[in-house]
C-alpha cells in the first residue's frame, strides 16, 4: 500500500517555518490592534480576571511518541511525515510511565506523528493499561492499513484503548483536499476494521471517536450540530459508525501557518480568531489539565506550545526532562501563552478532547 502524500515537511523543504521562533515572529508581526486586546492573549485573561493562567488538577498525561508518520497532511501541526525520524525511546517511555505513578493523571493520551510506528508503541499502552488508566490512541486512520499493523485493530480492542481517529470530513473530497488524495477511501477501510472488530457500538471498552478540524480558515462548527450528520452521513454511504464526533480548531502553527500565509488568509484567520475570543473557554483549556512530552522527554503545558518549542516554566526556573518530573512545581507553574492562544479559546473553544463551551 502507498500512503497517501499532501506534502513534505517544512524540515525536509528547508522553510523558514519549520523554526519555531520564526512561526512565533511571524504570529507577533501581525497588526491586531484594531481587534480586542490588540490580539494580546495575555490582555484578554486579564480582563477576564486570569492574571495568570494557572494548572489546576493533572487529569491528562499526553505523550508525544514522535515525528514519524506515514502521511504528509498539508494541514500538520506537528510538521510529521515519513521523512522525520524523530521517535521516542524506550529509556525516555520508561521516564514516562515513572512520572505517571507520581501524579494522578487518569488518562494516557498517546499521539505523534502516527504513534503506532514507534517500535515501544505497544509496550507504553500496555504498561498504562496494567497501571488502570484510560488509553487514547491519536490514530490517523491509514496507518491500521499497513501491513506491519494488520492486528492492531484486535489488539486495541482487547485492551479497552480508545481510538481518536483524524478525518477533516465525511466526504471524500475535503478529506483527500487536506491529507492527500486516497486518504478518504483508506480512512473508510479502516473504520470498517474497527467496527469490525467491536469499535464504534457504544461499547465503553471499544470506543471510536472521530476528529474533526476544518478543511479551510474557518472555525470548526459546534461539534454537537456536526454530530449526528456525521453519523448518518457515513452509515448511510459506508455501513460505519461511530460514537462521538469532536471538532477542533486548526491552529495558526507549522504546515498550517504555512498554508494561511501562502494563501494569504493569515491576517484575516488571526483576527477571525481574535475576535471569536470567549471567555468561558478559559477554566477549560487542555494546557490546566494535561501535561504534554515531546518525543525527547521535555516538557510543556500543551502539543502546540510543544511544537512552538516554548518549554514549562517552573517557579524554580527549570525546564525539566521527565526523568527529572516534579509535581509540585509542575502544579506551581505558570503556563505559557501567545497569539497562537487564540486557537483555542476561539468560538466554542478547541482542545484535545474537543469543543470547550
Ligand atoms: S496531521 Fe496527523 S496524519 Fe497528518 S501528517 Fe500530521 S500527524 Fe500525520
Ligand atoms: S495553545 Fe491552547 S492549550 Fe496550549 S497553552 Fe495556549 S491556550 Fe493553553
């Protein structure tokens, strides 16, 4: 099988963008004064009574298993590909799962990248499933097609891992628009594998769960609305189904950013973003719960925060490696926030685990 392919990362082509530092100074050159707070996300906590904005309980520990994925999506916020070697190893999962039984975290949300091609894959969900916690595994669908992984679906299944599978759209064309073309049609053989092997039942041992996040520079529509046109959408032409839809909202970083800019739709995205600010996003924004590791074991208060290479800022100052995990100060700390914020607090708020109001 040959994957599909959109692009290739910013890395590979040399692009100023696949700096961190350049996507941040391209988001600060942006003029936003005409738009609240000027486009300060600071000024807009502020107003809301955040004079900081502070964890509250560690419920989410997230791991970012690598770069290495099998498709190219033109969309990618972590600017992965089949050409970025990038993996976690097996000293750094083991540093994981020791920091883990320091916290209270009651959800292991694996992602990459396609975490499923990390060689330790297997060996991190397993350890978490023993340890009791609810597994998520960020799944792009195509990768259950390799030939290498041809058991997974059954293998999940039997562990009780939730599966949070990427699709732009239920239709083909907006789907193939944004990951590739044939992405749609693998996507449809791969759910029909889950469903196949108890996924998407409302089975609470074998849940699918769909994301979604918007083919162009728009906000994701309520994810509620979405929802059961999705459901009748695929069944009626495929045969799936699914239990739960969740909408995101594209941030402005990497392949993304790229795509705004070159489209010209950065400025009029930013202020889009801007001015959907809502303030009943705040309390629940994934960076409060959840803590983020990057494939080489640093730490951040959230993945975008994490591929714009903003560390934690602990109140001893260090940014630690989570072989050197510290509850406490990681529960003092202050989380760090740009223009990139915006994202999402915009509309109904945008996270991992979906729309937040
Ligand atoms: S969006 Fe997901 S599937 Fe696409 S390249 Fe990025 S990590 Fe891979
Ligand atoms: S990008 Fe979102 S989750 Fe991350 S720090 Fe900013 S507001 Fe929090």
């Amino acid at each position: 099988m040959t994957s599909p392919k959109a692009t290739l990362s910013l890395l590979t082509r040399h692009s100023e963008l696949a700096e961190p530092h350049y996507q941040l100074k391209l988001l600060d050159s942006l003029d936003l004064t005409r738009n609240p707070h000027q486009g300060n996300f600071s000024a807009a906590l502020v107003a809301q009574g955040w004079q900081v904005l502070v964890p509250a309980k560690l419920e989410i520990f997230q791991i970012n298993v690598g770069k290495l994925c099998n498709m190219a999506c033109r969309h990618c916020h972590v600017d992965a590909g089949p050409d970025r070697k990038e993996i976690m190893d097996r000293e750094t999962i083991d540093a994981c799962l020791q920091a883990l039984d320091q916290t209270e975290a009651h959800t292991v949300d694996i992602t990459g990248g396609a975490p499923e091609l990390n060689p330790h894959f297997r060996y991190l969900v397993d350890q978490c499933v023993a340890r009791g916690k609810h597994v998520i595994d960020r799944c792009n669908l195509t990768v259950l097609l390799l030939p290498t992984l041809s058991d997974l679906p059954e293998w999940l299944a039997e562990r009780g891992v939730e599966v949070v599978c990427s699709l732009p759209h239920y239709r083909q064309r907006n789907t193939d628009a944004q990951r590739g073309a044939g992405t749609y049609e693998q996507s449809i053989a791969a759910l029909k594998r889950l469903n196949q092997v108890g996924y998407g039942q409302a089975d609470p041992e074998r849940v699918l769960t769909l994301m979604s996040n918007p083919v162009g520079a728009f906000l994701a529509t309520s994810q509620s609305k979405l929802e059961q046109e999705w459901k009748n959408g695929l069944l009626q032409n495929h045969g799936v189904t699914f239990d739960r839809l969740i909408t995101l909202n594209n941030m402005p970083i990497s392949r993304y950013l790229e795509w705004l800019e070159a489209s010209g739709n950065l400025q009029a995205y930013m202020e889009r973003l801007v001015n959907a600010f809502n303030p009943a996003t705040v309390a629940g924004l994934m960076c409060r719960n959840t803590i983020s590791v990057s494939w080489d074991g640093r730490l951040f208060d959230c993945d975008f925060n994490q591929m714009l290479d903003l560390e934690v800022q602990q109140p001893n100052g260090q940014q630690p490696h989570i072989r050197d995990f510290d509850r406490q100060q990681w529960l003092q700390r202050q989380i760090v926030t740009r223009r990139h914020c915006f994202g999402c607090t915009a509309g109904s708020g945008s996270s991992c685990g979906g729309s937040l109001a």
